[in-house]
C-alpha cells in the first residue's frame, strides 16, 4: 500500500482530537457544584467493568436484540480500538494481534449491521438526525480497518492495493474515526460511550450500584446564595456528566406518564435541552420527539443562563409526576427526577412561582402543618369511634402507626379504618401520634420548598423522638418513603434501631404468622396497580400481591405492573400544579386496568386511590389491599 | 390585574401587621396587608416602602419579605407600645404619596382603626376597602373602591390619602423562601407612649354569632337569583347630583344631626 506513514499519522491525529476534545468536555461538567461524595478517580474508573457488564447491561437486556448489538458493536468496537492502537500505531508486528483485531473489527462490523436494521425502521421513541448515520460509520470504521489490517495478519502482501484502495480506505478511516473518536468527546452520538462510562463510574447514587436502591431526594442546604438549580452550572458536576451519557434511546419517553397524556415533558428532550445548557447553543439539532405540544428549535441556553429563562419552560418541569417510570427505564443510570425537582426548588423557592394551587398548598402546609388548610386540632376526628392509643398517653408501643394526611379525608378515612380493624384482630400493639403528627412533607419538597420539608421533617422527628416503638407502619407510600428514606437526613438517631413499613408489608406479615383469618375471596376479576411510591421508590412489589393470593385471588396482572407499573398522575404535586394535557393519566390507567377485564382494582395508595376512583363510571371498582382484607376478615366472636 | 404604565415616581407606603391563620392560630401573613404590598409592589415597585411598627424579630415579617422585597422598615416597638404615633410621625417625615393598609386586623390591634387614626392624625383623606388603584395622573388618582356583591365604584382622589386595601384586590403573590430569608430588616429605633387603653383590655377569640333564620320568599329560581345577586337596596337616603352645592351641604348637614353625629 503507497503511503506506509499515512494511516498511523491519522490515528494519531484523530485520537490527540480526541483527547482535547476530552479534556473539554470535562471541563463543561466540572463547571458544575461539587459532589456530595467524592470518589477517587482510579477508584471511581475501576468499577466501570463491573458496572457496565451488571448494571447497565442488566437495564439493556430488557430488549434483548439491542443487547446483542450493543455487545458486538461496543465490546468489538473498544476491542479493536486498543488493537489498532498496538498495531497500527505503535506498529507492532505480531500475526496474533493482527488477527485478533480482524475478529474483533468482524465483532463491531456484524454490530453494525444490527444497527443498520435496527434503524430501518426506527420505532418513534428513538431519536433520528445524526444517530441514524451511526451505523454507516460503524460500517466504514469496522470495514476499512479490516481491509487495512490484512496485511499484518498475512492474508496480503504487503503494499497491496493502488492509488483507488489508497484513497478510499483512507476516507473512510477518517470518517469512521471522525464519528468514533472525534466524535466521542466533540458531541457525536458516541459521545455517550465516553459520558456513560464515566457517568458509571462517577454516579451522584452510587448506591444504584449492584442492586441497592436509592430514591430519596437530596436535603438543600438552605444558607446558599441560590436555592435549586437556576441554571446548568447549579448542578453538581457529575449529574452535568449523567445528562451527557444519554444515548437518546427514549426508553424514558416510551414509560414517560405526561409525555403519553400529551403534557408538555418528554425526559429525553429534557435531557438533551440540559446538554444544551451545559454545551450552550441551541435545541436546533435535536431529532427526537419534541415536548408535546411545543415545536422544537426555538430553545437557547449556556452554562450560566437561567435554565427556566428560554431553555425550559417552567410547565414542562411542573408537569413531572416524579412517578420515576423515565429513571428505572435508563440504560445509562440518569437521574431525570433529581434533576426536575432541583429546579423545581429554584422556581418555589426563589421565584415563588409554583403554578396553580401550589403557593395555596404550600402556604397551608406552612400554617396548619397539612395541605388543604385544616385546623391541625381536627387531625384525629375519624378516629373519634375508633378508641386509639395516642401515643401522648401510652409513651410506648410495638408499631407507630402513622395515619398521614389521609385523616382529613373521606374516602381515606375508609383505608385507615380498615386498617385499623386488622390490627385489632390481629392484636397488634400499637399506637397513633394524633394531632402531634404533622404532613411528612412529601408534596411540599415534590413542589420544590426544601425548607419547609425540612422543617416539618424536622419536627416531626423531634416528635416522635419522645416515644419508643420498634416499626412505623403507614398506609401512605408517600409518607412511607420520606420516613424510610429521606427523614434519616435529619435525624439519624432515630431511624438506626426503627423499621419502616408499608402496611401492605406488615399486614403480609401478619397473615403469614396466622394472626389474621381471612375468608376468601370471590368477587370477580382482580388487578393490582403497584403505587409508584411504593415499588420504584421502595422496591416492594411482593407483599400485596402475596396478600392477595392469601385471599385465593388470582391476580389478573396489567402489562404495564411491577417496576414498569404506570403512574396513576396523582404523584410529585401533579395533581396541585394540574398542567393541561390531551388526556388524564388516572385514564390511560384505568384504561390499562379495562384490558385485564378486571372487575376490582387493589391498590396500595390513597392517593392512588382518589385518582383512578377520579375516572368516570361504568368503571371496575378500585379499593385498598387493607379494605379488600378488612371485608374478608373473619371476626371472632367472644 | 393590567395596570397602566404608571408614569409619575410614585411614593407609596405598604403598612404590614401580623396575621394570625384562622385554623391554627400561627402567626403569618395578613391576607389584606399581603394585598396592600401586592399593590404597592405593582404600583410602585422601586419606590415601594414595606413598613412595619412591632418586632423585628417577627417571623411573619418574612412572608412578607419572600414576596421579593429587598428590606422592610420596622419601626421598632415595645410589644405594649401604641403604632399609631409612629407610624404618624414616620409618615409626616418622609411624605409618601398613598399609604396602603389592611381593612381588619387579624391579631392584636394591627389594622382595624390604624388607617383612620394615621389619616386623621396627617390631615389626609381616608379610601377604605379599594380594590385597585387604576392610574394615577396629575396629582389625582383614580381608584376602584370595592362594594358588596363584585361592584366597583370609581373615585378620584388627589395625592397624598390613605387606603384600606379590600379582600377583592389582587390576591398577595406567593412568597419564596430564597428572598424571605434573605431580606434585610432595616430597623427604626422610635419613641413611644404605652398604649394604656390596651392595656386594660381582655382579648377572646372571636364567637360566632347566631344567625338569623332565613326565611325564603322567592318562590322561582329566578327570585333566588336576583335575592343572590341584586344590589341591596338600602332604604331611605337619596343621590343628589345636579343639585346646587349649598343645598347638598344641608342635606348632609341634617342628616348628621338626625342621626346624632352633630348636637
């Protein structure tokens, strides 16, 4: 082959690109605030295998076709990258080598084929523009290399070929290397196998990592010049790198509540509009499915503009249900709601701009300790027949048993009732906070008021530090997660020798150790909606189901159940900051429910409760595990 | 609410107390003194003064602050000491253009009388329960006074007055943390008398008072509707308009003494 220099130069050039490109592009995220844990760097960069072959590729193995791609054109890919490095350019001559590299280029080259019919027709969720020329280029490196590197394994003479062979393979290296190496850290679509990897590595949750779970929202410190993320440079530097891992593969859009009720958000283009941000420029070139309702193109942004000033608009963030569907769908592990609320956090907290009924919401919250304004001295009136132990009076109970904000509410009052009818049969010791019990915070630091979450959290930590009781038991996921996951924050003391629990959970519990007779159950057709606060946020899916099948109930599941459950619209202030749609989520799902011809709905929420009972009737009726338990409870007689 | 480009640099002066939420009894905002600067703020947002007479310590004060102002001004005072003085004084000095109050007190004695007390003591006219403040031009302001069952009624009124701020204005805009916690409490040490009168009072939280029966005489839906909504028709009293301007003096004249206000 005539110019023996030529291609050794190229790579070298193209990976000095690479390198500069890299550094960057580092320095675009490390313009963002300090993480809360720092990682060392080679400890940080070691975990990447592990990671990527668990974690993430257990994600990508949900669609089994692109997993194989993705291995064989990733794993060839990174293969015959080191290899050409070896061989072409260092020059070293060893047929082994030579040869591994044709496999692993044939790898990457059968990768790119599978890309290629992926992309015949591509399904809507994916984004097209410069992603759909990816396989060509995948092609042309995987092909051209080969060609060159024949030579050194011996299939070839050397200096094989004319001035043709010469100058085509030389346009295609340069192609495939500008998409594969300069691309990777100038902001091509490979751009997300150096982001992602790092990302990996560098993860604001590390605790995602090898099957832990971790949900809870992070506390604000409130003595900053700025509350909540104003603009890009708010974020911490590494959740600046997550929204540059994104692959744009819309699995989020796909699971995304809103963006399916025609709200104006679709994680993916909320993603790349905070990629916008940080790289600065404009939405001009995004090729995905724009925000429903908005056209795309008209978004401009830099690292130090206000976000909600012409990148975002404010509606897209309120109309987040934090139902985390977009977060468990990501293959690269990135925080959609984290992201949300802090600049939801910036919008309440310093522009005092929460939509609709959210400044009246927070204001109630604020003075009488409970969203709609009640007088907090009428917090235990259900419970006036029901001959509770406060805990003011006992000091000392098995389970605290927290009622939530249920307690102003008709229709949940029924839940708490029936609950509280399982524990008497089953008796169980336990107790009630009554009027000390203050709203656990969940809608006030889902609408973006850290502070008066902490206050209240605060508070009633400082509360329930008076008394001893082992577990806390609550019909409220919501309640459920800020107790078990985000009130430690606060007040760690208390939490270390407490467990929390989902009734469901304890109410399992309780039918496994017989302290509950129940008859069974024969009304029909059964589904069972899993409470986004619930399963995602908590991980408990077995319990209810397992409660119902102790009652003979064979549940008939919806496609979309388990940690791909729909939201019902009611989570993350939804229902408060109520932006406009083309249909209500509470619909689609009851809609999901209809395809089972399930003629109950079980569900483990009471706020889930109040939306799918929200849809129009004829509708299959919808009640709580508790008070499908409570119906079927045996009572003995004395 | 759209308000005109208000060219004029005017002074206004918010007065704000400490409100007391009707279910809790926590201290917070005034509904109608959050509405007072929510006025202010769109008539004047530069030349907006907030100003308090109490503690400055008062959380409440915050709420106030987290609407997005940069200070507010307390006139610091004993917790027994009498605002009105001043508060008077305070205004003679510094000569605003309208001052803005709450119609009823909602802790202590915040509202109430304070505006007909500052008036009376500044020699100003007094506009109780307005609902917008329209234009202001030449030295005249055109306001929107609040009557019962959504009325309006236009007034001009030349600068300097007092007005009393009616729940049917413009709702107070939410307040935010950032700004709350961060507003400067620009203190004011003042003289002041000790409010004896209060001194000897007992404070009750207010009763409900029994309601009178309500006897229906509509007998169609269309008599409910126009009982729901017509204009009391007070009884008695006349609209004197073209009449000379003597003989409109007497008629008030009379009246005050028929009803015992003159001997």
């Amino acid at each position: 082959m005539i110019f023996e220099w030529l291609h050794p130069l190229l790579i070298a050039a193209a990976l000095a690109l690479a390198v500069i490109g890299a550094v960057r592009r580092i320095s675009l995220w490390r313009a963002g605030q300090p993480a809360e844990q720092s990682i060392s760097l080679i400890a940080g960069l070691l975990t990447i295998p592990k990671r990527y072959f668990h974690d993430l590729h257990d994600i990508v193995e949900r669609d089994k076709y692109m997993a194989k791609t993705h291995v064989a054109a990733g794993g060839g890919f990174v293969l015959s990258a080191v290899l050409i490095i070896v061989v072409h350019l260092f020059g070293i001559e060893s047929k082994i080598l030579a040869w591994g590299l044709l496999a692993a280029l044939a790898l990457m080259f059968v990768g790119g084929l599978m890309v290629a019919k992926r992309r015949q027709n591509p399904p809507s969720r994916i984004s097209k523009g410069p992603w759909m020329r990816l396989p060509k280029s995948l092609l042309s490196f995987a092909g051209a290399f080969f060609v060159l590197t024949l030579p050194a394994a011996g299939v070839l003479p050397e200096g094989t070929g004319g001035w043709i062979l010469t100058i085509v393979l030389t346009a295609l290296i340069i192609w495939g290397m500008g998409e594969m190496f300069f691309g990777m850290t100038w902001g091509g679509p490979m751009k997300h196998a150096f982001a992602g990897a790092l990302h990996l590595a560098f993860h604001r949750r590390q605790e995602r990592f090898g099957g832990g779970r971790s949900t809870g929202l992070k506390p604000v410190d409130l003595g900053q010049d700025i509350l909540g993320v104003s603009k890009p440079t708010d974020f911490k530097w590494n959740q600046l790198l997550g929204f540059d891992a994104c692959v744009q593969c819309g699995r989020c859009e796909a699971m995304c509540p809103a963006f399916a009720a025609g709200q104006p958000l679709n994680p993916k283009k909320l993603i790349q509009d905070m990629v916008v941000g940080l790289a600065g420029g404009t939405d001009a070139n995004y090729a995905g499915s724009p925000y429903p309702g908005k056209d795309v193109g008209s978004a401009k942004g830099g690292p130090t503009q206000i976000i909600t000033e012409g990148l975002v608009d404010p509606e897209t963030l309120w109309s987040c249900t934090t139902c985390r569907a977009c977060v468990e769908e990501c293959p690269m592990m990135i925080e959609h709601v984290d992201a949300i609320v802090d600049m939801r956090r910036f919008l309440t907290m310093e522009k005092g701009n929460t939509p609709n009924k959210g400044a009246e919401v927070l204001d109630n919250i604020i003075a009488t300790d409970n969203p709609n304004g009640y007088a907090p001295a009428s917090r235990t009136n259900w419970a006036a027949d029901q001959n509770l132990a406060v805990m003011k009076d006992v000091k000392e109970a098995d389970v605290l048993f927290w009622v939530s904000d249920g307690a102003f509410d008709m229709r949940s009052q029924r839940i708490l009732r029936s609950f509280v009818k399982l524990l008497k049969a089953a008796n169980v010791d336990f107790a009630v906070l009554g009027d000390e019990e203050l709203d656990s915070g969940d809608v006030a630091r889902r609408l973006g008021d850290d502070a008066a979450f902490q206050s209240l959290a605060k508070r009633n930590i400082e509360i329930m530090s008076q008394y001893k009781f082992k577990r806390i038991v609550t019909t409220d996921p919501h309640a459920y997660h800020c107790l078990r996951n985000e009130y430690a924050d606060f007040g760690g003391d208390l939490f270390k020798n407490v467990e929390v629990l989902h009734h469901t959970t304890f109410l399992n519990e309780l039918v496994q150790q017989g302290k509950l007779k129940l008859d069974t159950f024969s009304g029909g057709t059964v589904t069972y909606h899993d409470p986004c606060y619930l399963g995602r946020y908590n991980g408990e899916y077995e319990a209810p189901r397992e409660l119902l099948r102790s009652l003979g109930i064979e549940v008939a599941e919806m496609e979309r159940s388990g940690f791909r459950s729909r939201c019902c619209g009611g989570g993350g202030g939804a229902p408060i900051t109520d932006i406009p749609g083309e249909r209500r989520i509470a619909d689609m799902r009851m809609e999901d429910v209809n395809t089972t011809g399930a003629e109950l709905v079980a569900v483990g929420c009471q706020q889930c409760t109040a939306m799918l009972e929200g849809v129009v009737e004829p509708r299959p009726e919808v009640k709580d595990i508790a008070e499908i338990l409570a119906d079927q409870l045996i009572e003995e007689v004395h | 609410m759209q308000h005109k480009q208000i060219s004029q640099n005017l002074n206004v002066v918010s007065l704000i107390s400490v409100g007391k939420h009707p279910q809790s009894g926590r201290e917070r905002r005034a509904e109608q003194d959050g509405r007072a600067v929510e006025l202010g703020m769109n008539l004047a947002s530069d030349n907006l003064t907030v100003l308090h007479a109490g503690d400055p310590q008062q959380q409440a004060l915050r709420s106030y602050a987290g609407m997005g102002l940069k200070s507010i001004r307390v006139l610091q005072l004993d917790s027994a000491a009498d605002a009105v003085a001043p508060l008077g004084n305070y205004l003679q000095q510094h000569g605003p253009d309208i001052v803005l109050t709450g119609i009823r007190a909602e802790s202590g004695e915040s509202s109430g009388m304070v505006p007909y007390q500052l008036a009376e003591q500044l020699g100003w006219p007094l506009v109780p329960r307005i609902a917008d403040i329209v234009d202001v031009k030449d030295g005249v302001a055109e306001v929107l006074q609040a009557l019962p069952r959504g009325q309006r009624r236009a007034l001009k009124v030349r600068l300097p007055f007092v007005a009393s701020v009616d729940n049917a204005a413009q709702e107070a805009r939410q307040s935010a943390y950032g700004p709350a916690s961060r507003a400067l409490m620009d203190l004011q040490a003042v003289e002041s008398a000790t409010d004896d009168v209060r001194a000897a009072w007992e404070e009750a939280p207010a009763r409900k008072r029994p309601k009178r029966l309500k006897v229906v005489k509509a007998k169609t839906a269309a008599e409910r509707f126009k009982a729901a909504t017509a204009k009391s028709q007070g009884d008695g009293g006349k609209v004197m308009k073209n009449e000379p301007a003597a003989e409109q003096a007497q008629a008030i004249f009379d009246l005050l003494i028929e009803e015992g206000v003159l001997r």
